[in-house]
C-alpha cells in the first residue's frame, strides 16, 4: 500500500459552505439568541467532508485471496494511530469488507447493518468478505449491486405487464382477464366544467362519469372519490383514461400476436345450467308438501296408477331437465335477461324422466 494512502483518502477540500458571510452574523445580532454563542452557529449551509475512497477500495479489492492478518498487518504498518487523520482510514473498512462471518451448514452468514440477524454472503452488499474458517480474504462474486436490483426488478415488472398487457397503439390496448384475452379501446375521461347555478344559486363544478367496462366502475376527474381496485396509470399505463369497450380476441387476432387463452379447450357451463342443477337437488332433498304424482302411461293398469312411485331422478333426467328448462321455465325478468328463472315455476316431479 502506499505509504501516502491516508493523504489520498482524507486530506482533499471541503465541499459546501457557499453561504453569504452576512448569514452567521445576521443571526448572532439577533435578539432572539444568546449572548455567547460560537461562531459556527447560525450558518445553514456548512461544510461537510470530501474523502475519496477509491482508492482504499481498489487496494482492498488487489488484495483478494489473501490471508486477512497479512493483509491488516500492512495496512497498519503505514498508519500511525497517534494520529486522527491517519486512524480515521480504518473506520472505512467496515464499508468494503465483511470481518463479522459465520458458518452454518456449508454456508456463509454475516451479520446485518445493526448486527442483529444472520444473512447469507450472496445476498449482502459485502463486496469483500473473510471466510471465517481459514480466514482469507474473498470476493463476494455473488453480490448484487443496487443497480442491477433496479434493472432486474424493473425487467420483472415489464415481464408482468406483458403477461397481463400488451400495448396496439396509443388507445389500443391488449388484456388478459381470468385467462382470456380482449381487445380493449381507451378514451380519455372527461374533463371537468364549471356550472353556473340558476336564480342566484352558488355554482359548481361538474365531473362527467363514464362507465370502465374493464374495472366495471364508474369513473371521473372528481379527486374527492377514491376509485376501488387497480387505478388507470397501474392498469392501462396511463392516468385519466377509461376502457370504453372490449371484445374477445378471435382465433386468428389469438395466432397473430402469439397469444393463448388459459381456459381455451375446456367446456363452457352457462350460469343457467349451474342455477338449474342446483334448484333440481335441493327440490330432490327437500319435497314440497303436497308432491304431484309422476303421470301414468298409457299402457300401465290402474291399480299400477294408484300407487305413487318414488320421485327418483337420475344423473340423465337431470341433464336433460337443465338443459330443456328455457321450454318449462318461466323466465323472471321476461324481455331483460333470458337466464335467470322464476325458482317455483318449474318442479322436477313435472317432467317424466
């Protein structure tokens, strides 16, 4: 090392302290302060050191592979603890390399900032470490920079986007919603006006809403509503836009950007078909009080009509009354939505399976 290495690291100009002069003495003929008071009080801007280690670093980083006792031991042979400045080298070396080690199976853990927890070498900013075993000073290899952390988390973030969004155009976007892919068109929310009131009444403003068919939210410019879920600038990376309508991506749109839908290949059951499997098992569990008789054939005598049959229905009849209930149910909202139906209109024991 050599021998001016406390000179090169310590002993360069201050920065700061570009304060007006007038500053400290304006505030020391105050009559708000004391009478006695140093003569550093009272400046804002002072100066702060200025010390260059890099070149301790570089030397550090030459000596890897090393025994750290050797290395330590020329360190100290060219400073002289007598003096501040010359001692104040050492209190930089906790900064590069990591002396505090231990070993636990196989593997190497240096103590945290405040020394209170254990973590791994490859996950530290330890560039240098002593292994504390056969006590040689190593390069932490595996050390990842804050820089890089920046670029692989942002590389991630871009990864996540792209699964979810892909950008067409400026109002032309591409989403993934429960495994399906829609393509979506943007428009930017209305701006707000001003609203004269009538017949002297105070004014207001006025914030037009639009419906979000993505998010299935109204929104607008009104900053006093907080919107629920994702906001515009996490979901379409942009703020004050809306999803104003959406379609699902054909086969060949699906081919063309390369795209696959998750649930692509697997049946679809209407919500009709679930509701009307469900009213068939809870009637089946729990029957009415008066139950109708299944009717009789043509060919059965009549002692075989008087006795009731047990109202057994089977995996089949089942299908096959969800599947023909638009024909027997009454509908429950007629001319609004032609799934959903009246939950008495239709009765199991109607319908001979």
């Amino acid at each position: 090392m050599r021998e001016d290495m406390f000179k090169v690291v310590v002993e360069r100009p201050r920065r700061g302290g570009r304060a007006h002069k007038s500053e400290g003495r304006r505030y020391r003929a105050s009559e708000d302060v004391a009478p006695k008071i140093g003569m550093k009080q009272g400046y804002v801007n002072r100066k702060w050191l200025n010390e260059n280690l890099a070149p301790l670093k570089r030397w550090l980083e030459s000596q890897a592979n090393r025994p750290w006792d050797k290395v330590y031991a020329e360190l100290c042979a060219n400073i002289d603890r007598r003096n501040t400045v010359q001692e104040h080298i050492l209190a930089h070396i906790e900064n590069f390399v990591e002396r505090e080690t231990r070993l636990h199976d196989g593997k190497v853990f240096v103590l945290t900032r405040w020394g209170r927890e254990l973590q791994l070498v490859d996950e530290s900013n330890a560039t240098l470490y002593v292994h504390p075993l056969t006590g040689v000073l190593l390069k932490n290899r595996h050390r990842v920079t804050r820089k890089q952390r920046n670029k692989n988390a942002l590389q991630a973030a871009r990864a996540a986007i792209a699964a979810k969004r892909r950008d067409l155009g400026p109002f032309e976007q591409l989403h993934c919603v429960e495994g399906t892919w829609y393509y979506v068109t943007l428009v930017v929310v209305s701006e707000s006006f001003w609203q004269d009131g009538l017949n002297g009444a105070p004014g207001k403003w006025l914030y037009p809403q639009h419906w979000d068919v993505l998010r299935r939210q109204m929104v607008c410019r009104d900053p006093r509503i907080r919107q629920a879920g994702q906001t515009a600038l996490a979901l379409y990376g942009k703020p004050d836009v809306y999803a104003a309508t959406k379609r699902k991506l054909s086969s060949a749109e699906l081919k063309r950007y390369a795209l696959t839908n998750e649930n692509a290949g697997k049946s679809r059951r209407f919500h009709w078909r679930r509701r009307s499997l469900a009213m068939v098992w809870r009637l089946n569990l729990l029957p009415p009080k008066s139950p109708a008789p299944f009717p009789a054939s043509p060919s059965t005598s009549s002692a075989a009509t008087a006795t009731p049959r047990i109202r057994v229905i089977s995996a089949t009849g089942i299908q096959h009354w969800a599947v023909n209930l638009p024909r027997h149910a009454v509908l429950a909202t007629p001319g609004v939505n032609p799934r959903h139906f009246r939950y008495s209109s239709a009765h199991p024991t109607a319908f001979p399976f």
